[in-house]
C-alpha cells in the first residue's frame, strides 16, 4: 500500500472524488470543488454560507484559532460569518479540565471579536489521540446580489494580495521552534513571529470588507496549506484560467523571509492564513489599494488573469517558469524532516488539513 503524505490531497485526486461522489441538489450553488472555500446554499432572500476546517495538531491558541480560520473562508463569499459549532476531540490521560477551560475561552474570545455566537458542537476525550483535535463549523449569510465566489475570476483581472506571506507560517516556525532559535535570532525578532498570528493577524476580515465597500470585486480566496503558490493554483483552477505572476511583486515579510532561509523553505509554500487573493478589474485596483492603506492593510499587485491555454506562469528574473505548487506544505515538509527518525526527536509542528 503507497501511505498518501501528510497534507492536503492531490489536487488532481480530489476533483476525482469530488466528481464521483459529491452529490448536490439544486440549492447548492457552490459546493465541494476545487478553489472553493465554502458552500453556497439558496435560502429564498439570501444564501446561506457554510465551511468546515479542522484544526489537526495542538498550539497554544488552538481555540482562537478555529473561528478566524473558518470565518475567513466565510468571508471570501462576501458573507458575514455568524454562527460557529465546534467539535473537540481530547487525548485521553493528557486532559484536565484547564485545558478544556483554556481552549472554551479562546472560542469564545474570538467569536466575540468578529461578533460570531458559539450555538453548538461536540466535545469528548477520545481515545488514541495524543493532542487535541478542533473542527469548526462556521455559518454566514450574503445578500443575494453581494455573493462572491471563486470561479468569478476573469482574463484580463488584475490579482491583489494583501500583507504579505507569510503570516501564518511566520508563527508557526516561531512558537514551534523556538528553543532552537533563540540562540540566533534577538528576543524581540522571536516575539514578533510569535505575535503574528494576532498582529498582522490571520484574520481577513477586515480587508474583504474595506475590499467589497469599495469595487466589484470578481473573486477572493485566502491561500492556506501549501502557501501563496497552492493558492493561485487553486484560483486558477476554479476559474479555469491561467495567471501571470511577478515574483518580483510578491511582498514577503521580513521576518518570513529570515525564518525561511534558515529552515531553507520557500516563502510561496508556507502555509498562508492572513493573507487575502482578490481578483477584479484593472481599473479598480489602485481604488481597492488606497483604500486598504487607508486603514493600515498593505495590499500589492501581484499579477494578471490569463487566458487558460497560457497556463499558470511565474516570472523569476524576468525568466518565465511554470507557477510551483506545493504539495506537502513546506511547514509540513520542514517539521517531517525535522522528527524521522535520523533527525533528533523534536515536538511535532501544529497546523491542518484543509
């Protein structure tokens, strides 16, 4: 038997699936597909809007954590997100009732930053694991009129990111390796990486909406697993165009870029929550930028929407190559080859399968 690698499936084997067994009535308006981040249901006057994602291996903020991420999928319909169910899973004979407390707190404290009510879930200690497991479920509504989805890209489009990558591997590497770092790096370099997950933040919230007030925007997706290049390919796909990316273009953090070149990782496959891909008209690009600026979010031109048959190119100095992908997450890939078992026994990274 060939084991499948940690990390997303192939996304070639999971439009198989998705095409043999995915089965939709005609509410659905957006279900399972590649590039999609969440389904889309007819509800009369609106669309009601549903994602789930897990939260696979322990952080220290993992509660905190499921709701920005599930609402940010959310928010890339152009829907509020509202309602977030949760189920946890506990390692049996390593739970205490702190540790439930620490994680409820953390849900609730960030279902009542983005004004989410929790109405719901499962909780349990389970047998065979050994750290918690978190899968939430997030729920929002959309206008009708106001729905974005990810297939709304068009050739000619001009493709933004805002902040930067990567904000969410940044802090990842940070609080995971940070015993090893700290040696090299000064206090408050480590502190900073650390903080990035509330400061950039991973929440795209904000600038979806600044975005939405602002243009027609065609489509949005927030690249996650497998980074910025995952991302685009993503796009590109549930579209079915081609993209033209300058590298040159791409804002990488500083601090991602230290961190990568330690660990020798490429930043456009490091796991990406924080950043936001918006594709819409030329001319409304530059409106969409200052806007953003206006209220602290950076936001780049990074690219353009291509015909399909023009594929999916990077420009490395002004050489043109195909756009990598990258499957297993270079987070994932880094952490793998850190704890096999010629490596010293180090703790495993925290991150999901989404």
């Amino acid at each position: 038997m060939d084991s499948l690698p940690v990390g997303k499936l192939e996304l070639e084997y999971l439009a198989q699936l998705l095409a043999r067994y995915a089965q939709l009535d005609e509410r659905v308006l957006a279900g399972a597909g590649i590039g999609e981040d969440a389904t889309v249901i007819d509800f009369g006057d609106r669309y009601l809007v549903a994602k789930t994602d897990p939260i696979t291996f322990a952080t220290e903020e993992i509660g905190w954590y499921t709701v920005h991420v599930n609402a940010n999928d959310i928010a890339t319909t152009g829907a509020e997100p509202k309602w977030f169910l949760v189920t946890l899973l506990l390692p049996e004979g390593r739970t205490d009732k702190a540790l439930v407390e620490r994680i409820f707190s953390q849900l609730s404290e960030a279902c009542e930053q983005i004004g989410v009510s929790l109405c719901g879930g499962h909780t349990e200690v389970t047998y065979g694991l050994d750290r918690p497991i978190v899968v939430g479920q997030m729920l929002g509504e959309v206008a009708r009129e106001r729905l974005v989805t990810s297939n709304g890209t068009r050739v000619g489009d001009v493709i933004l990111l805002t902040k930067g990558v990567a904000v969410e591997g940044t802090a990842i590497i940070a609080r995971e390796r940070g015993s090893e770092l700290a040696d090299e790096y000064p206090s408050d370099f480590l502190a900073r990486c650390r903080n990035f997950l509330r400061d950039p933040g991973i929440s795209i919230l904000p600038e979806v909406r600044i975005a939405l007030r602002t243009a027609q925007v065609h489509a949005m997706h927030d690249p996650t697993e497998g980074g910025l290049a995952t991302g685009l390919w993503e796009l590109a796909q549930a579209s079915g165009v081609g993209l033209y990316i300058d590298q040159a273009a791409i804002p990488i953090l500083p601090e991602t870029a230290a961190l990568c070149a330690r660990y020798g990782l490429n930043p456009l496959g490091v796991i990406a929550s924080g950043s936001l891909l918006l594709a819409l008209a030329s001319q409304d690009a530059q409106p969409v930028i200052d806007a953003l600026a206006s209220e602290g979010i950076p936001a780049t031109a990074i690219g353009e929407v291509v015909p399909r048959e023009e594929g999916l190119t990077l420009v490395v100095d002004s050489q043109a190559q195909e756009l990598p992908r990258f499957e297993p997450d270079e987070i994932a890939r880094l952490f793998a080859e850190l704890d096999s078992p010629s490596k010293p026994n180090n703790s495993l990274a925290p991150g999901r399968c989404r």
